[in-house]
C-alpha cells in the first residue's frame, strides 16, 4: 500500500509560511505507526521536521508502480 507521510520542516519560517507542509511517498504493508514514519523521515531529512506534525494518509488507488514510473520516489516504512 502506498502512504503519503506529511510534515513540516523545522527550518520553516515563523511568517504565513509556517504551515508549509513537505510530503513523501512511502509504502508499507501495513498501516505505519507515526513512529515508523517519524524513522523514515529521520533517514530522508536528517531530522530536520516536526515530529507531531506528521501525518499520513493512504493512498488507495495508487500503485507503487504508478508512483516510480512517474518520477516519484518511494521510501519503504520498515
């Protein structure tokens, strides 16, 4: 199953700006824990988000193939 993990990074700024959230593609086999998603988010940013502004959605009609063969990367949530 495909999962779209959003945050915000710590480095935003203060202004109007502040709720700017990132995403990434991410798959997993199961429902991720917010925990597992705050690991994978670790590895790809070096820590630089804001851990309980995570969330994660899944993404029920997308195909991991669909994601990689639009130029999209993909993370695995171990």
């Amino acid at each position: 199953m495909v999962y779209l993990v959003k945050y915000r990074p710590k480095g935003a700024s203060t202004g109007s700006n502040s709720k700017l959230a990132r995403t990434v593609f991410a798959e997993s086999d199961s429902k991720p824990s917010r925990q597992r998603a705050a690991q994978l988010l670790n590895k790809i940013t070096g820590g630089d988000f804001v851990e309980d502004t995570i969330e994660i959605q899944e993404l029920r009609s997308f195909d991991p193939a669909d994601v990689r063969n639009n130029g999209g990367s993909l993370y695995a949530l171990e």
